[in-house]
C-alpha cells in the first residue's frame, strides 16, 4: 500500500492545508438503515459541503499545492459539473481564474451554477473526452494549469480527507460504501480509511451503464465504454486510457464494485428524501440504494456511506419522488 501514488501521509498533509477552506461535513446515524441492515449505518452528510460535492476537497489542494505563478495564469478543467463547480469557487478564493470545460450532457442548472462562481465555461462535444480536448489545447497554447477531475495525486488526497473524518467519526467502522467514476474519491477514501483501519472493507457503487472503472477493473487495464445519459449524471465519463493514479489505487485498495440500475438509484434518492430528509442527486444517492437492494451480501458493521453530493436539477428531483417513468426510460431500453 506505501508505494501506491497517494498514501495517508499525503492525505493528513492534505487535511492540514484544505483545513478552514472546506466544510468538515456532519456523520448522522439512520435510524432506517441501521434497522433494515442490521447493524449501525451511519451517513457522511458530504452532499452539504460547499459547492453541494466533495469535490471541493481535492480542488481546494490542488490550488492551494500550485505556485503563486502558476495560480496566476489560471486554471482549467473539464467536468461533468461538480469539479467545475469546485474548481471554480477554489480558484477563486485563492485569487486565480478557473476555465471549465464540459460536454453538451451536463445539465443546465450545473453550467448557470459554474458561471456564477466566476469561472469561464466552454461548452464541447458530447462526451468528457471531447471536453478533454479544449483543456488540453488551452494548456498547450494559453499556458493554464490543468487540475483534473480525478486523475491527479493533489486531487486524490483532497478526497481522501473525507475518509479522515469518516473513521475519526466512526473508529470501528467495517465497511465504507462509495460512488466511484473516475475513483478519484474512491481511491483516496480507501487510502485514507485502510491507512488508518487496515480491517476496514471499502465498497465502491456506480451505475450499470457506462461504469468505466468497473469495466477497467475487469479488463485489468483502463479500457473506454460509452457515455448513456443517467440520473446518476456526475458518475459519467471514462478513467482515461492513460490513466495514471486512480485505476493502480482502485485495484490495490476496492474490495468490490457493486452497479446499480436507473431504477435502483431513483429508489436511493427516494430514500434519502423521504426517510433521512436529505435531497441528494443520483451520484450522491448509490451508496443508499446499494444497502435497499440488498445485494451487499453479509454486511459487516458498523457502516458508513458517502452521501457524495447534492447537485441535482430539482424538476428532475421531483419527478424521481413521484416516480414518473419517463426518466427510468433507461431501465426499458
Ligand atoms: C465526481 C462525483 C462522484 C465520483 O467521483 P470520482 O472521483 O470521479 O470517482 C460521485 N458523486 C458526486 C456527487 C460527484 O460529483
């Protein structure tokens, strides 16, 4: 685990230099959960961190790690919209310029969000790949900083302080259950709950279409899937075929992944509503609806999950708690 490219000496470095920018985010216990389960199920409440992600974390170190003349000629990134958002508010509290770069998928109350926070925002493509592209055009010929969404060793420690506070908040927690896409959060959580409680199983979730670590990971090499629209919309994108840090820490670090289905990740975010009176988007929501399916098998305890985000178009939040069917049109197709 010590030689893998981010360790829990990285991420306490990390929690020390993001610490009074960020949120420390509240750790309830669901008394619903913890009763269908069977053991304690405590939630980590990261959907009200500021900028409505976690994402902030790893945004918040990256900046912060960049030197002074770096800062200054700006920052890009392409993001399906939370790391924009993050990246955005980050740069501008360390007085620096974000540029986002995001595909025509993302939804358009993410896109308002990230102009208000002060950021440029380019719009290209259909895929986060194609986002990809302009960042790295606008590196190459406009000299801006490139901060990844997830597939960067600063970004990887800054989500791994979540996983401090998950364990200094639950010490004997047995299995921690998180949303992965690209495993920038993944794998730093994991870093940081193994490096502290070596017992400690930790569980990513993800949706069944387009689960491009999962497929990596079976693949034993990061391979590309297609991009599906999805309620669980912040979960999309590919790990990149050179990927450099989070497809090595997913595989030493994952005891599972476990995919979940349009209609699964709806019956999460009722869930989160209804009983915990929380508003989550679907990304945020996978965590819940993996322990409602009941698909983990024997669930050692205590428990925590990841309540990742909160980012979601509230139309499309109300139409998932009446349980309208046009949008489970996934599950049909
Ligand atoms: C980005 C994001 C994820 C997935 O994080 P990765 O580091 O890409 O695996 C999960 N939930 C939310 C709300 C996100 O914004």
């Amino acid at each position: 685990m010590t030689n893998l490219p981010v360790i829990l000496a990285d991420i306490e470095q990390a929690a020390r230099r993001i610490e009074g920018r960020i949120r420390r985010t509240p750790f309830a216990l669901s008394a619903s959960l913890s009763e269908l389960c069977g053991v304690p199920v405590g939630l980590k409440l990261e959907h009200h961190q500021t900028t409505g992600s976690f994402k902030l974390r790893g945004a918040t170190n990256a900046v912060l790690s960049l030197s002074p003349e770096e800062r200054a000629r700006g920052v890009a990134a392409a993001s399906t919209g939370n790391h924009g958002r993050a990246l955005a508010h980050a740069a501008k509290a360390e007085g620096s310029v974000a540029t986002i770069c995001m595909s025509r998928l993302v939804p358009d109350n993410k896109v308002a969000e990230i102009r208000r926070l002060g950021a440029n925002v380019r719009i290209v493509g259909g895929s986060q790949d194609e986002a990809q592209l302009e960042v790295d055009r606008l590196v190459a010929e406009d000299g801006l900083v490139m901060v990844p969404p997830f597939d960067d060793t600063a970004v990887v420690a800054g989500q791994g302080t979540l996983g401090l506070e998950i364990v200094e908040a639950m010490p004997d927690v047995a299995t921690v259950l998180v949303p992965l896409s690209g495993g920038g959060l993944a794998a730093g959580v994991a870093a940081a709950v193994k490096g502290r409680s070596p017992g400690t199983r930790v569980i990513g979730l993800t949706m069944e279409r387009g689960a491009a670590m999962k497929a990596s990971l079976d693949a034993g090499r990061p391979v590309q899937v297609e991009e599906v629209a999805s309620l669980a919309d912040s979960l999309g994108g590919g790990i990149g075929l050179d990927n450099a840090v989070t497809f090595e820490m997913c595989r030493a670090l994952l005891d599972d992944v476990i995919l979940l289905s349009e209609t699964e990740i709806a019956a999460g975010m009722r869930h989160a509503y209804g009983e915990e009176r929380e508003v989550i988007e679907g990304a945020g929501a996978v965590g819940i609806a993996a322990l409602l399916t009941g698909r983990l098998g024997r669930l050692e305890g205590p428990v925590a999950v990841i309540l990742s985000g909160r980012n979601v178009d509230m139309g499309q939040h109300l139409r998932v708690l009446n349980g309208e069917a046009g949008l489970l049109r996934e599950d049909a197709a």
